[in-house]
C-alpha cells in the first residue's frame, strides 16, 4: 500500500456508482493542484526560488511540476526581487500577457515594499501596478517560506469562485490598475 | 609613479592658462583643480593632445551639488594619461538655475554616456551633445535625483511610517 496521499474530494452526495458535487468546486480543486509558476526573478529570492524548484524542497510536490517561461501558459506570476522603476511596464506587460484565471504571489520584502531599497529609483512594492494575491516575507525568504506562499495560495484557488473573475469587484480592481 | 611629476602637469597648465586654472591640490597623490566652463573644453583639448602630457584616456565624468556654495553645481572631469600613468581631477562649477557647459563629444566619443548619466541625475545641459536624454532613470522622471532638494526616500512608502513602530 502507497503512502501518497490523495487530494480530498469536494463535499457533495455519493451513492453506488456515481458522485455528485459542483462543478465549480470541483474546477477549484484542479486548478490549486496544477498551478504553473511563471517566475520573474530579478535578484536573490530568485536564488531560494531555485532552491525551491530543486530536488530537495521540490515544488513539484505541490502540482507546479512545470515552471513556465513563457506567461501564455502560467497560472502564478511568482515576482521575486527587487523591481526597480524601469522594470515595472516589463513586469506589467508580462500579467497582461497571462491569461485568466491568473494569480500573483509576491515574494520577499523587495517585490512586497520596496525592501531595503527605499529611493527613487526602485518600484515601493509591485502592488503599485499589478494586483498580488499573495505575500511572502523575508529577505530573502527561505524555501520553505515559498512553499508555504504557494500552499497559501492554493487555499485561494481552492475557495475561489468560478465566476469571480466576471465580478464587477474583480473589473474594478483591474481597471484600479488600468488594466483592460 | 607616473613618469611625469603632478607638479610638471600643473606648471604647463598654468604656462597655458595662466588664472582660468585655479586651487590646484592633491588630495591622496591625485592633482585635482578648477577651471570655468568657458575654459573646460580647451583645458581638455591642450591635457589630450599635448604631445608630452597625452591624456588620452577619460576615464569619468560625473556631477555633484553643494546647494550652500555660491555656484553649487559641479561637473568633474577624470583624465588619465595612458603613456605617463598620471591622472588629474578637473571639477568645473556652475549656477544652480540653467547650468549649461560645452559637452566633451567632439573628443572623446566614450564622453557621450556619462554626459548622458550626469544629465540625468544631475541636470546638467551639455551643449552640442548629440542626443542629451535620460539614461538609467525612466524617461517620465521629472526631477534629478542627485540634487540635495530631492528627498532620498521614497514619499509613497508607508510600511516605515512611525505608528507600525510604536513611535
């Protein structure tokens, strides 16, 4: 008997033969086990994200068995690192890019304030331009701080609506960032 | 040790120029001066191509402010020359309100980027640069950065406030 331990159904009404439970719910629980990463790396907390993706901490542990380099087919943008001013269209080119349902974790005090870097020249944090869902602290944060952001995150794609990203709240926050 | 004494450079410079180079001194070995900007381009003319000094190499040029001086806007200019290991320091000063100098192009082509950069954090204008625009800061940057009226820290920031401190 294999120890793997399976995720857990969605409540709903079983019987002899058949299961029954909500579409919606059942979205949410596929789309939490398979978030690709996009990581945007710019400095050290793209070195722990490294450690993160390897053997030892394996990130794949939790679905994101494919880092994407190309944001058409990412889930998660992970940001990490210090993003200075003349970064961010890129950083806000590449969310546009993605395509719904999408979903930001921030990670380290860089790309969630600014960081140590307080001055003219480096972005107070991406949530100035793009939406975040997740934070991670730490400078950098160690692996296991990543993990626990994406096990966060799993948690919101798990109790997500599925039609949250129609709401009228979900079109004002984009266009608070003037996005579509 | 260069083959030629800083006290060689200086007494051709003042044969030269005469007054228009001033407070000569040597601040760790390195002969520093000044000069105005209606002499600068001369003075780099003559250091480049005087056949005994040859600097032929400039090696920077930067900016810096000193808002209580009376022309507080300074550009500083490193040369070193290649043949004779020598280096000098020529800082040129400028009014605070529109401070324009002769750009360093037409001498040394690497003079194009760091006039760029010295405008860029500095405001300073290089007259008959070929393309003066911003370099390392975005292009809708309104201020200088490097002047002292600029606050270093950044005014949106609000995870520093006081009151997350107890303070």
């Amino acid at each position: 008997m294999s120890d793997i331990k399976l995720a857990e159904a969605p409540p709903g009404i079983e019987g002899s033969g058949f299961f029954a439970t909500s579409f919606e719910k059942v979205i949410a629980l596929a789309r939490s086990h398979s978030l690709w990463p996009l990581p945007f790396a710019t400095s050290c907390c793209g070195i722990e994200f490294m450690a993160t993706m390897g053997a030892h901490y394996d990130l794949a542990r939790f679905g994101s068995e494919r880092p994407s380099f190309s944001p058409r087919q990412a889930d998660m943008l992970l940001v990490m690192g210090t993003i200075a001013k003349k970064m961010g269209p890129v950083l806000r080119q590449v969310y546009i890019q993605m395509a719904e349902p999408r979903w930001v974790v921030a990670v380290g005090a860089c790309a969630a304030s600014g960081g140590i870097f307080d001055s003219y020249s480096v972005l107070q944090g991406i949530d100035e331009i793009i939406p975040v869902d997740v934070y991670v602290p730490g400078c950098p944060p160690r692996p296991e701080a990543i993990l626990s952001g994406v096990l966060k995150l799993q948690e919101l794609v798990r109790n997500e609506p599925l039609r949250r990203r129609n709401t009228p709240e979900y079109k004002e926050l984009l266009a608070k960032y003037g996005i579509q | 040790m260069g083959k030629i004494s800083n006290q060689a450079v200086l007494q051709k410079l003042t044969e030269r120029f005469g007054s228009a180079v001033s407070i000569p001194s040597e601040p760790f070995g390195l002969l520093t001066f000044e000069t105005g900007k209606e002499h600068i381009i001369d003075v780099l003319t003559f250091l480049k191509e005087d056949p005994e000094l040859k600097f032929n190499y400039l090696t920077d040029i930067t900016g810096i402010h000193y808002p209580e001086k009376e022309l507080p806007i300074g550009v500083i200019y490193h040369l070193h020359s290649l043949y004779n290991n020598v280096r000098v320091r020529i800082k040129v000063f400028l009014e605070e309100r529109n401070p324009v100098i002769p750009t360093a192009v037409n001498l040394w082509k690497g003079a194009n980027w760091m006039e760029r950069e010295t405008y860029d954090f500095f405001g300073i204008v290089f007259e008959g640069h070929p393309d003066l625009r911003r370099i390392l800061n975005v292009d809708e940057m309104t201020v200088f950065p490097m002047r002292k009226e600029f606050p270093l820290e950044d005014p949106n920031r609000a995870d520093k406030k006081d009151f997350f401190f107890g303070r």
